[in-house]
C-alpha cells in the first residue's frame, strides 16, 4: 500500500461489477476526491454519458483477456473534465472467471492544453506569413483585407469582422471589406473620427470592448446592425508608422471571453491589415506622382 501511494500515477481497480474496490492517493487526488469516497463507487459515477457507453465497451474487452492503453476522460469532483491515458489489465480469480480489472491512471491534461495551444500557435503563424505573402504579392487592398478578414474570423472564433478606413481629406471612417454579415448594415458605414464605437478607437488609439446589448445608442444608430444579434465587440485602431489608417471591428453572436493570448493575435492581425492599407496608399500616391511628372 505504501509502496502504490507513493506513485505519482494513479492506481484504480474494479470488480466485475465496475465498483471501485481499490484507489491510491494520486488517483484520488487527480479526480478531488477521498479514498474513502471513491471506493464502492461504480467507475460510471466518476464520466459523462457518452464516455459510460465507452467505458462498457473497454470492459468487454477486458473480460476477454485483453489488455489495452487508451485515452479517457473523467469527470473531477468540481465538474472540470479531465483527460487522461489508462493501461488496464483484467483481472481472474479462475480460467475464463473474469473478477474486475486494474488500471494505471496518468492526467495528461496539461499535456493536451500544452499540444491544442501549439497547434493554435502554429496556425497563428501560418496565417502571419499567408497574409505577408497577401501583402507583397497584390496591389489590390480589397484581395489583401479579405485575407486578413478570413484569418480573423477563423482563427479567433467570431462570427464576423469588419475593416474600416480613414479617409484622410474627409477624417472619416468608411466601409471597406466585411465577412460574416448577413445584413448590409455596415456596408453604408461613414463615421468621423470620434464618432461611434470605432471612431472613439480610432480618436483615442485605443481597443474598445463592448457587450453590444448594453451600447443601445450604438445599436439605434443602425436598426439594421439589430438584427445580426451580435453580442460582443471589439474595435482596434489600425496603426502604420505612427498615423491611423482606419479601425478593424469584430463581432460574435454570443458572449465572448478573450484572453491575452487572444487580444495580442488581434493586435497582430491589426498590425497586419494598417501595413496593408499604408502600402496601398504608398502604391496609389506612387500612380499619382507618375502621372504628374507625365
């Protein structure tokens, strides 16, 4: 006994019944309980559903002799679900007379946060360089925001984006390329700086973050923004070279928790749509120039 409860894995045994007749410490710990109220248990007490009819199926397996690791998750004590690897072996009190079964329990869930954030990262990155190579590789701004606005929506989970550009002569903000609407609501979008949500953004070179239903001036503003049933939003100034090109919007149907991680993509793919919109306007007034000297 205290040579199992010095493991740092945890030890888990059933009987035939799948109630728990044996925990160490680890194992009682992992899921936030005691030994004491764990045993007696039947193992189903400690899953959901969907992983009991997986369960049932692992202990046929076992009746059969078989042995086997597997992914598996539980059910803590608190409700925080928690994502384990398990190598269980049956147990025999007699030829073919299947008793209950053992299993070495490891929690590999930070290790499965640790793998699903990398791979978040990755395809972070990956979507830096498609939009660098969108930057360098068209004239075309519109083609170049659509890029920015489809990496935006996918990667951070919204339900849809908008950019917003300064006009420089008129200092207003003015549509410039949307996904995710499903009204033209946005389309017909001229504010000056200061006005509204986005022009407080871009005036005061600030992200902004609202519950939508709690700016109701915001929403009367355009009775067509209502019915997108948008419940969160976020503008960011688009910032190149120390001058303001225009603002990037996002908006998700429901309430939407953001964490640092987050907020430095946005503030990334922000970054990445002004250097946009600054080399378009250094292609345009380039044009310009020629056609002058011509």
């Amino acid at each position: 006994r205290q040579l199992i409860d010095a493991l740092q894995e945890g030890i888990w045994a059933i009987d035939k019944d799948g109630v728990t007749t044996f925990v160490n410490a680890a194992m009682a710990e992992m899921l936030g309980y005691t030994i004491d109220e764990m045993l007696g248990k039947y193992l189903f007490t400690f899953m959901d559903e969907g992983a009991v009819e997986i369960a049932k199926k692992y202990i046929e397996r076992r009746k059969q002799g078989i042995k086997k690791l597997h992914d598996f998750e539980f059910i803590r004590k608190d409700g925080i679900r928690i994502s384990t690897t398990l190598t269980t072996s049956p147990i025999f009190d007699g030829p073919g007379n299947y008793a209950g079964a053992v299993a070495g329990v490891m929690d590999m869930s930070e290790r499965k946060q640790k793998e699903a954030q990398i791979e978040v990262n990755l395809k972070r990155m990956t979507a830096l360089r498609d939009i660098d190579m969108a930057i360098t590789g068209s004239l075309d701004l519109r083609v170049t925001l659509n890029v920015i606005l489809d990496q935006v929506t996918t990667l951070l989970y919204v339900d849809a984006a908008v950019v917003l550009l300064l006009d420089q002569h008129s200092l207003s903000l003015e549509y410039g390329a949307g996904r995710g609407l499903h009204t033209s609501a946005l389309q017909h979008t001229r504010l000056r700086l200061g006005e509204g949500l986005a022009g407080r953004s871009a005036l005061e070179r600030r992200i902004i973050v609202v519950n939508m239903p709690d700016e109701a001036g915001y929403l009367e503003q355009s009775p067509l923004l209502v019915k997108e049933g948008f419940q969160t939003y976020f503008a960011i100034p688009l910032i190149a070279k120390g001058h303001v090109k225009g603002v990037l919007e996002v908006f998700h149907r429901k309430p939407l928790t953001s964490n640092q991680e987050w907020l430095d993509f946005l503030d990334a793919m922000a970054g990445q749509a002004a250097i946009a919109i600054d080399n378009a306007s250094l292609f345009t007034n380039l044009e310009r120039s020629n056609i002058d000297l011509m």
